[in-house]
C-alpha cells in the first residue's frame, strides 16, 4: 500500500489542518489502498515543545499583536532577494524530518505549512529525499519559509500568485497548478447568485480562538432591528455563553461543528458572512458564492490575506466608524455592487485549473511512478492530467 504524509504545523486547529484534512478525506472518499498520515514535526519533535510554541504564539498575537505583526513581516514575508534562514535551529529539525522520513518510508510528501516544505527542500537539494513534494497553499500569497528548490508539485490559491511564483523563482509552468484554497468537498460549489431575502440573515465567525474582534460589535449587534445574525463561536465558551444571555431572539450563538454538511447547510441558510481573513474560510465562502464581509484581521497572515482580497474585490471591509446593520444592507442591496462583486468572484473561480476530482487522477498519478522515478517521469504525469482536466 502507498503511504502519503501530510505535514501541517503545530496541534492546534488551524487552516492548515483545515486543508490536509480535506485533501485526506478526499483521497479516503475516492481511492482504495491508501495510508494517510497527518504528523505535525513540533510534536514529533518535543511535544512539550510545540505546546509552549503554540501557547507562545496565542499569547503574542493576543497581547503583543503589532509586534507580532513586525516580525513576521521581518521574517517570514521578506522580498525575494532577501535569503530565508533558520541556523540556530535548522539542524535539529533537518535530523527529525530525516528520522521521520526514515520511520515512515512514505511515497508523496504534502506540505500545508511552509516550514516542513522548507526542511524537506533543504533535504531534496542535499539529495537525502527521494519522495515527490507537493506544496500546498492555506493563504492568498506565499511567505519566504516555503521551500522552493526541489518541490515537485504547487497547489496555489490563485493565477496571481503563480505568475508571481514564476516571475521571482522561475519555477516552471508544469509544476504549478491553480487549485485554489482546498476546501472540504462536503462543502458543495454554488453556480448561481444568491437571492436575499426581505430580512436578511448573517453568518458571524472568527471568535473560535477568542482572538477575533465579534464582541466589539456586540452594541450594534443588540440594537440591530432588521437583520438576524447566528454568531459561529466555535470551542470559544466564554462567547457561547455571553451572546446567550443576551436572550434575543434575532441573535443565536452556535457552537462548534464537527460537522461539515452542517456548515454547508448553514452556508446554504444564511445571506452573507461576516468573518476574519482566513484562507480557508473565505475559500468556503466564495465556493458558496456567499458576499464576505471582513469585520478584523489578525496581524501578519491574515492582514496580507485581506490586502490581496480587497485589491481583487473580493471581499467587503467593514468601516468601524459606520454602523454595521445600515453597511450590510446598503451592500447586499445594492445591486451594482452585487453584480461587481459576482463578476469578481466568477474571474477568481474562472482561473482555478484543476478542480477535486482531477486532484485525485493526478494524486494518484504520481503515486503510481516508481519512488525512485526521475523528475521528468514526475512533470509528465502532472502535465498530462493538466491538459485532460482543461480539455
């Protein structure tokens, strides 16, 4: 049987869980004979570790987010001429991502998180990896931790950012692919145009982690007369509880869903979403056709998320000097902005070249080379799948 890993980063829920988890169960659904792994490198590391790391990061966004927010543009989204590195900690993780790679013998190597990418290009360059490696992007952009030298595969969120990837690293063509975001495939594609209803009903999210901005809002949530609102509060209790004991009757707290037929159901139900740049969110909701409304971005990712976003008007920003019922009507009633927005939306969906069904054949494609197959035996399968899925 085939072994394929999936290296996400850190335990904590995360868009790039969110990702690896929808490619898995995509693969469990439609192929037979199929080992899947989800291992995330800290915890194989030190589990110890990885749990201060994630603490650690909570924590600075929280209390310290434009700090935060410097660093990571410092570090981790430098230009490109501009070297990437990791000395004083490289070592150790190379060593692990070798054990690892040695305990699993996997066949197909698929990163969501670009620091495994980093090491395992690292290892390709140094010819101590022999596995293919797809990279596979949970933001609307690339930082400067992904590996780049060596990886076989890009999954990428979007036509700009492969002719970046192409223009800065003179990746080739063949070994790109538009995907977009990976959603879950429960999460079913919307064709057509929502029709709003007379009273509109808003999807809140972003207060999972308790990092989001919804409780800013809760004000003009109370006194909103013409709108019902059903706030996503994911494990974050405290909100739960909060918004309940308000005990009004057009705004219902949801916890969290395990579910994603749930979710796709609730998509279906709801007229526009208000919610934090997130990939994976926002990749739900323009695969629902549903008007986004950015209410806070976390500093660093999804900040960049949100400029991206914006520049292509695919979102609305909220102005938190304005009150929130009269911008959300005033937009989804408005059918200029409406047809704008729904011409965006088509032109993003329009570049994506390979949807879930062809990921599977190419997936699959690959697995069936040899281990040890060169690299050309690798584009050819990728190439070939390319020009039947666009034929």
């Amino acid at each position: 049987m085939k072994k394929i890993l999936f290296l996400p980063l850190l335990q904590m829920q995360s868009g790039h869980h969110q990702v690896a988890e929808a490619l898995m169960d995509l693969l469990k659904n439609h192929t037979n004979d199929l080992i899947l792994k989800k291992i995330d490198l800290l915890s194989y590391t030190n589990k110890s570790l990885e749990k201060v790391i994630t603490q650690g990061y909570l924590n600075w966004i929280r209390y310290a987010p434009e700090t935060y927010n410097l660093a990571y543009k410092s570090f981790f989204y430098v230009p490109p001429t501009k070297k990437q590195s990791f000395k004083w900690y490289q070592s150790l993780f190379l060593k692990k991502m070798e054990q690892l790679l040695e305990e699993e013998k996997p066949d197909l190597l698929v990163c969501t998180h670009g620091f495994p990418s980093y090491l395992l290009s690292k290892l390709k360059m140094k010819g101590k990896c022999n596995v293919p490696i797809i990279n596979v992007y949970t933001d609307f952009f690339i930082n400067s931790v992904w590996g780049r030298e060596g990886i076989d595969l890009h999954f990428l969120p979007s036509q700009d950012v492969k002719g970046k990837l192409m223009r800065r690293n003179q990746i080739p063509n063949e070994k790109m692919i538009v995907t977009g975001i990976p959603v879950h495939e429960e999460i079913t594609k919307t064709t057509h145009p929502k029709k709003h209803n007379d009273r509109l009903k808003i999807l809140l999210s972003g207060g999972n982690s308790g990092l989001g901005g919804i409780l800013k809002l809760a004000d003009e949530l109370k006194s909103s007369t013409n709108v019902d609102f059903m706030v996503l509060c994911g494990n974050n209790k405290k909100l739960y509880e909060e918004i309940l004991s308000w005990d009004l009757e057009h705004i219902k707290p949801l916890s969290y869903l395990s579910s994603r037929a749930a979710m796709n159901k609730l998509y279906d139900e709801v007229d526009a979403l208000v919610s934090k740049p997130g990939g994976v969110t926002i990749s739900e909701a323009m695969r629902k056709r549903l008007p986004i409304f950015v209410h806070s971005a976390l500093p660093g990712q999804e900040e960049i998320n949100l400029r991206y976003l914006k520049n292509q008007k695919l979102i609305f920003e909220l102005d938190h000097k304005a009150y929130l019922e009269n911008q959300l009507v005033s937009t989804l009633k408005n059918q200029k902005k409406m047809n704008d927005w729904e011409q965006a939306i088509t032109a993003y969906q329009q570049g994506i070249e390979l949807e879930k069904p062809e990921i599977v054949g190419l997936i699959n494609r690959i697995l069936d080379q040899d281990t040890n197959s060169n690299q050309s035996s690798i584009n050819h399968s990728q190439s070939e799948i390319f020009q039947m899925a666009r034929a």
